[in-house]
C-alpha cells in the first residue's frame, strides 16, 4: 500500500459514519428509551433484562451449581423441560428472596399450564418454599415471575451454609396436557432474570401476629387529568408512578412494567383502562392483565378482563396497608406486603389481540391511589442487599410524579449518563486517531515533497 495522503473526501465520510454510528448506539443502547408513538421499543413482547445483568449458568446438579450473591442481578436460560439449580451461600439471620423471571420469545406458542417452579432447597434436600407461575387462559407468551425465599426464624432451613434455588420448567405437552391447555408449546430456551435479594432480622423482636382490621372498601374511582408515562420493558426498567392517572400506549403482546413507592402503613390502588378500537368486532379472553409484585418481584395480586372492541379495565381487589406483620398472614396477598419499598404494577396486552382488531397501539390509561400515613418501618439490624430496598424516601415520592431519578435531571438524563459517557469516551478516541492520522499524512507529504524520488 502507498504512503500518499488519504483522500479528503474519504476521510469527512469516515469520521462522519463512526460519529454517527457511535451516536446511535449510545442512545437507542439505553433501556426505557420510548418509540416516538409512546411504546417502548423492540419488538412487541420483548422483554429489557436488568443492564449488567452477569452470565449464569444452571446446572442439573447441585454439585456444580454456580453462587449467586444476592444483591446482583443474573441472566440465564431455561431450555425444555429442563430442571436447573444454582447456589447461594446464607447467614443464620438473613431472610432471601430470589425471584426468577421467565421469559419466552414473542413468537412463542404456550398453553396455560405452562410456567415454571422456583424452590430453595437446603443442604439435605428440606424443600424451604415453593412456588410457581404460568401463562394462564390468555395463551399469551409474557415475562412470569416466581419468587423462592428462605425465611429466618423458621422451623425448617434454619442455620448458615449453603442452599440451592431449584428452577424447573412446566411444559404442558410434556405432561400430556397439551391438548386440554391450548395446543402443542414451542420448544425454544426461555431466557431468564434472577435477583436475589437479603432482608436482615429486625433489632428488636415485636410480636408475630398479622393486622386483623383494615379499610377493605373501594375507594371512589381516581379522576383528573391524564398525564404520558411511558412503562419501562422490565422490572430493572420500570418507570416510577405517584397518585395520579396515567396514559401511554400498548401494542399487543407487550408487557409495560411500572413501580409505586408505598411506604409502611400504606395501601396501593390500582386500575388499568384499555381504550375501544372501532371498524372490527371479535372477542379475545384474558386480553389485559393487571398484575402487582412486592419489591422482592413476589407476587401480590391480579386482575384482567375480555376485550371486545370495547373500552375494558382490570382493577385489583383492595389491599391491606403494607406492614411488616403481614408476613405472619394465612392469605398469601396479605402474607406478600411484609415490606416498604416500590411495588411494581405489570400491563399485558394479549397478543392475540392483533389479529382480531388491529396492530395497534392501544390507549392505556392507569388510575393509582395510595391511602395512609406514613409511619416508622421496623427498625432493621443491618442493611438490605441491595441498600434500602425496603425504604421509600422523599426523592422516591418526587420522582413517581415528576419522572425524574432522584439526584439528577429527568429519567433521560439518568438512563443516559452511562451511554453518552461512553460515546464521549469512544468519541475523544476517535478524535485523537483523527488528528494523529493527518499529522502524519501532513508529515509524508512534506518528506515526499522534499524527496520527489524517493
């Protein structure tokens, strides 16, 4: 190759394309970034797994499970019937929860019995809970999350050392169930979320009964303006939401996740509204689904409803306060709003509502209430892995109405730090490769004019 000096016009064009291209992948790169419609972009369906989120691997046997330290956010997979374990290494006096999210690709065939399990077994093999999550009537393929948890202060899996999260996936034509539960599933990997999490013991111990009297009526029905809040594509993603009415747009098989603060000694209200579609008539079952977890992604409530072209909602049934005697409840909603923190509320437009009245999106409309006055949480001896999981402070409050992350600008600009930092970074390298490459062009082309024969 000559030593001559590049061509101008080729080098505009290539510094052009690398800024650009470096440009675009900082921002479309961001999680929560919203489509110019409204909606979250990707495809339909898609789910956002926590950025940063480490490679894990599950295994089928608890001597090779691989530790998950709670704390940190992991991504896996989950092939067919499969069963798969991984580790995590406790204290006697901490509580975990490891909630597993399961999600199949968008195009997936599911029948209603499909799901998967989550347990947390100890050293001997004592199962310590057990819970599961399916797709349900809809047929609709979407993000399902079950939590396991070992709780301190039990009669069974007491004590430090090691125990295993046992994940196994619920497929109906494995069963036999195909036929009964909506035809033959797909057999593609699911990709799946853990986030294992640690409570500490409270400092001082304070009775082990839950709250018997609450206000158990509907409130009246949340009027007012209507403000845009687009929902986040996962729970790491998930938009902050205040006391308020909300709107954004959903296409079908999309899951949109928000989170509310609600503090000790509050109840959260919740209804989600689809909008009418007109032009087309039809009826699709379990269309939109309204479902609320804990801030350890444990499963409190949902609700969901037809659609038939008409205006439709799904409204949870009222909640008790969120205290932390709740944990000692028989009823398992009562018994999931044991803690303070943001409570995560998921809209699922079922996918089969494209092919009876139209791509989309869909008008949506969320109406949320939190009653009570806040009071002083427990008084925990330590921290929570990840920190003040469990507390909701005033930031927290400001930014579910304003949008914005506490501590900085707007959400944007929050979302945005870590990929326009990079493509400052990647930017100022590509500037210094720019000016060093003329001055050396500069550089042969004086040699070449002083030494024509060379």
């Amino acid at each position: 190759m000559g030593t001559g000096r590049w061509p101008t016009a080729w080098w505009r064009t290539a510094v052009r394309f690398a800024v650009t291209t470096v440009l675009i992948g900082a921002v479309t790169g961001l999680p929560g970034v919203a489509a110019a419609d409204g909606t979250a972009t990707g495809s339909p369906g898609g789910y956002a797994f926590a950025p940063g989120a480490r490679p894990v691997k599950g295994t089928a046997r608890t001597t090779d499970a691989e530790r998950l330290e709670p704390g940190r956010t992991y991504r896996s997979s989950l092939a067919r019937n499969a069963t798969l374990y991984y580790r995590l290494d406790l204290t006697a006096p901490d509580t975990a929860y490891v909630p597993v999210t399961a999600v199949p690709p968008s195009d997936a065939t599911v029948a209603a019995t499909d799901g998967i399990t989550v347990s947390v077994q100890d050293a001997h093999g004592t199962s310590c809970s057990y819970a599961s999550a399916r797709f349900g009537g809809g047929l609709s393929p979407h993000p399902v999350t079950a939590l396991g948890m070992r709780e301190a202060g039990r009669t069974q899996c007491q004590g430090a050392g090691p125990y295993y999260v046992v994940v196994e996936r619920l497929d109906a034509t494995a069963s036999g169930a195909g036929s009964r539960s909506g035809g033959a599933s797909s057999t593609e990997a699911w990709g799946l979320e853990l986030a294992p999490v640690t409570e500490p013991p409270r400092a001082k111990a304070d009775g082990s009964a839950a709250p018997e009297d609450w206000d158990s009526a509907s409130p009246e029905p949340l009027t007012g303006t209507r403000r845009e809040r687009t929902g986040g594509a996962g729970f790491s993603g998930a938009r902050a939401l205040g006391q308020g009415v909300w709107g954004t747009r959903v296409r079908p098989g999309q899951t949109l996740f928000y989170k509310v603060p609600v503090d000790w000694g509050q109840q959260l209200y919740a209804t989600a509204e689809l909008g009418n579609t007109t032009g087309r008539h039809g009826y699709v079952t379990g269309a939109l689904t309204l479902a609320l977890y804990n801030p350890v992604r444990g499963d409190v409530a949902d609700a969901g409803d037809g659609y038939t072209g008409r205006q439709t909602a799904a409204t949870l049934a009222p909640l008790p306060p969120v205290e932390y005697a709740n944990r000692y409840a028989v009823s398992s909603q009562v018994n999931a709003l044991r803690f303070a923190g943001y409570y995560y509320l998921a809209v699922h437009l079922n996918g089969q509502v494209a092919a009876t009245f139209g791509d989309g999106p869909y008008e949506l409309t969320l109406r949320v209430r939190i009653k009570g006055t806040p009071h002083a949480g427990p008084g925990y001896a330590g921290q929570s892995e990840p920190a003040q999981l469990f507390e909701v402070t005033d930031g927290d409050r400001a930014a579910a109405i304003t949008g914005e992350v506490p501590g900085s600008g707007t959400a944007m600009k929050a979302l945005a730090a870590g990929g326009i930092g990079t493509g400052t970074l990647l930017l100022t390298g590509l500037g210094l490769w720019t000016l060093t490459a003329r001055r050396r062009a500069a550089a042969q082309t004086r040699a070449s004019a002083q030494n024509p024969t060379a």
